[in-house]
C-alpha cells in the first residue's frame, strides 16, 4: 500500500505496521464468531439464545473498553495502554480458543468474548499514536489506512471462519486469531516508541462505573428487545437514560472527569458522533443480512443457497474496496474537506444499499453492491475518524474517538436488530423463510439512513482542524 511505502521512507514503517496488526487483531475478532455460531449451537448442544451471548458480552465490554482505555491512554500513555488491551485481548483469545475442551464450555467461551471486548481499547489508542508518531501532512493517510484496516478486518471475519470450521473445527478460529494478536503484541513492544508525558491525574472510576451502566443497560435492551420480555425491554431502557442523566451531572462536577463533556459538546463532534449513529445503524445490517440472504435456498425464488464459506465470498468485494477507499479519502480530505468525504461516503453507501434493493435475486447484483458499498464504508470509517481527530488537542484523541467508535457501534447494534426485525415480518407460507419484499424494504430502509447522515454531516460544517 502506498501509504506503507511512504511511511517506510519516513521511518514510521514499524510502528504504522505494528498499529495496523494491533487494529487488526481485534476488529477480526468482532466478527470472527458470527459465521461459527450454528456448529457452535450444535456442538455444544445449547439453544440460539445462548450462543447470542457470543456476541452480546462481546458487545457490551467493548463499549465500555473503547471509552475507558481511550481515556486511560491520554492520561498515562497510549503505547503503555495498547501494550495492556492487546495482553487482555490474547488472554481472552487463548481462553477462547481452550473452552471446548473445558467443563462448561459455552460459559467459560461467553467469558472469553466479554474479555476479548476490553481490547477494544486498540482503535482509539492508534488513532493517537499515529497522530503523535507521524509528520502532520501524513496523519489524515495514516488514519485512512488504519480506519481501512478496522473495516477490512470486520469484514474478512465473515469470509475465512468457514474455510478454518471445515478444515480444522471452530477452536481454531481463535487460535489462528491469537496467533494475529501475538503478533500485534510483539510488534508494538518493539517498534512504537515509548509514550509522551500523559496529562496524568487520578481516574474517574465513579464515572466508569456509572458509564458501564449505561452503556450495558442499553446496549442490552438494544440486542435483547426480539429475546426478553417488553416489560423488561423498557425497563433497561428507563434504567439507561437515568444512568445517563446521572453521568451528565457527575462528569460535569469534576475537574478531571472520564468523558470531558465540553469537548463533546463541540458543534464538529456533535456532528460527527450523530452521523456516526446513522451510519452505524445503515450500514451494519448488511454484515447481517447479505449472508443470511445468499444463504437463503433457491427455491424461496430469491436465494442462492450458498453455504457459509461461499456467503462469506459474496462481501469480499467489500473487504478489498475498502483497503483502498479508506487510504484515498485520508488524502482527498486536506484537499476537498473532510465533511465533503464523509457526505460522499454516504452517498456512495446509499447506492450500494439501493444495488441490494433493486438486484439481491442476482449473485452479480450482489457482489457489486457489497463492492460499492465497501467504497461507502472505507470512505466512512476515515473520514469520522479524520473529522474527530481534527476537532480535538492531542491529549483529547483517545477521549473523542474512542465516543465516537461506541456512537458507531450502538448504531450498529440498533440497525442491526431493526433490519432483522423488518426482514422478518413477512414470511413464505410454509416455509418459515423471509419474503424477498422484506429484504428489499430492509436494505431500502439502510439507502435512506446513508441519505440522512448525510445531511446531518452537512450541518456540521468544516469545522476546526487542530
């Protein structure tokens, strides 16, 4: 990649590297499980619901991680903090990776997920090191190309657990992961150097506490609302917007809190955490429905019965569009604006969603709007992360784009369950399997949202960039 060579000639090509594994190694493993969840189901003779929480404890310590270790590496040390979230992610993989031969499996691998998520740490901690660690006219590339890597890595956990599931059996997906994550590990003791002074202080564990609630109580109201009980639904959503009202007053009583509400309350990140949320809610129903669609038998009259190592071949044109979308718009940004990509981003999005509404009955359709649709999000990813970067002092890197990733992510989670929910509200008699009409509203239903972020990014303005 160019930004690789021109990194090498500035003698920032091992530590760019080491960044690019670190990101890696965990954004692999967000996904990672998702095609192995029904040998997971059958192997260890447990129910849908059970091998739910494979994803869900992920989910939640990784929304707390992202916030806590973002803000943990401003104050003490990016590089210390990444060292500490890739050894808690390995601890967590290796754990994964011996349950099946353990008493208790499926709690013992729902344990390991939720470890694994605490390494979500790395994105934030990168995104600061490279800013601290690269001349300044190449930190928008940089954080192009690791913002590429992050969405790659997502995308590439669909495609390879079905080849490693057949070939050697589920434990190996993490295995093979540990071995990525050890690597990431190495390569940052060795080649980033050794952190700037931090702000230092003492850390706001109160705030931590109540943010855990928060983001866990609706995080699980979001990914539980099919599963559990209306009652309790509105419960943990009433019980979330309380902690958050709580966290607002306490934050805004401390000199040094967790999350520095000032900053965020900058027009420009304002902005950018909201277009973050709808971009989130769009784009990550198709990591859930393309598959599930391509999976579909024939006979259903939409379907192409594919197994799940060919469901994973249908987003690998996403996969390598964003390799070189996320770098192009790290260096379009300082020329055309940085909310001028991320307008084309959705943009670009909305066309590939609107490829899915018009074409899913053909495997070409497909391919290309999961290739279109790689552009939207390379372009996405890079030019969030460039914005937020953009609006903040250095010490506040880790703070503002660690918000923003978890903004994202709850988006996600919601689109997520809402796309579900529309792809399943009609279904072929005597079948049990979604119409063809249902993915078709679902996928427009995405178009849309990409239209609106869009115009919320617009409002955003430039901004400042510091």
């Amino acid at each position: 990649m160019t930004s690789i060579r021109e990194a090498a000639r500035q003698g920032t090509a091992g530590p760019f590297v080491a960044l690019l594994l670190a990101v890696l190694s965990f954004s692999l493993l967000q996904t990672m499980v998702v095609p192995a969840l029904p040998d997971l189901q059958r192997e260890l003779d447990v129910s849908p619901t059970t091998t739910a929480w494979l994803i869900s404890s992920f989910l939640l310590t990784s929304s707390v991680g992202t916030v806590l270790i973002g803000r943990l590496g401003d104050m003490f040390g990016k590089r210390r903090l990444l060292l500490v979230s890739l050894a808690i992610l390995a601890a967590g993989t290796l754990l994964a990776a011996l349950a099946g031969a353990l008493p208790g499996s499926i709690g013992v691998l729902v344990a390991a997920r939720a470890v694994q998520g605490l390494g979500a740490g790395t994105f934030p901690l990168a995104f600061g090191i490279v800013r601290e660690t690269f001349p300044r006219d190449r930190v928008p590339v940089a954080i192009g190309t690791v913002s590429a890597i992050f969405g790659i890595g997502f995308g590439v956990g669909l495609v390879v657990p079905g080849p490693i599931i057949d070939a050697l059996g589920w434990p190996w997906l993490f295995w093979a992961a540990l071995v990525v994550v050890v690597l990431a590990l190495v390569a940052v003791a060795v080649f980033v150097a050794r952190d700037l002074p931090g702000l230092g202080g003492r850390v706001d564990w109160a705030g931590g506490g109540v943010l855990t609630v928060t983001l866990t109580a609706l995080l699980l109201a979001i990914s539980q609302s099919r599963l559990w009980a209306p009652g309790v639904v509105v419960a943990l959503a009433a019980v979330a917007v309380a902690a958050f009202a709580g966290f607002v007053v306490l934050e805004s009583r401390l000199s040094a809190p967790l999350v520095d509400l000032r900053v965020l309350r900058r027009r420009t990140l304002v902005t950018a955490n909201l277009t973050a949320l709808i971009i989130g809610f769009g784009m990550y129903g198709a990591f859930t429905l393309v598959p599930q669609l391509v999976q579909t038998p024939a006979e259903a009259g939409y379907g192409f019965g594919a197994t799940v190592t060919e469901s994973g071949l249908y987003l690998l044109p996403m996969a390598v569009t964003m390799l070189f979308a996320g770098p192009l718009a790290g260096r379009l940004g300082p020329r055309i604006g940085f909310t001028a990509t991320l307008v084309a981003a959705c943009a670009i999005g909305a066309v590939g969603f609107a490829a899915f509404a018009v074409g899913h009955q053909h495997p070409w359709a497909v391919a290309t709007g999961a290739g279109v649709l790689g552009v939207g999000i390379g372009f996405a990813f890079s030019s969030l992360a460039n914005v937020v970067v953009g609006a903040v002092e250095l010490h506040e890197t880790g703070e503002a784009t660690g918000v923003n990733t978890i903004v994202r992510t709850i988006g996600g989670s919601l689109g997520a369950q809402v796309a579900t929910a529309v792809v399943g509200a009609t279904t072929l008699a005597g079948t049990g399997l979604p119409t063809a009409a249902g993915y078709t509203t679902a996928f427009a239903v995405s178009a849309v949202a990409l239209v609106a972020a869009a115009l919320v990014a617009l409002a955003g303005g430039r901004g400042r960039t510091r």
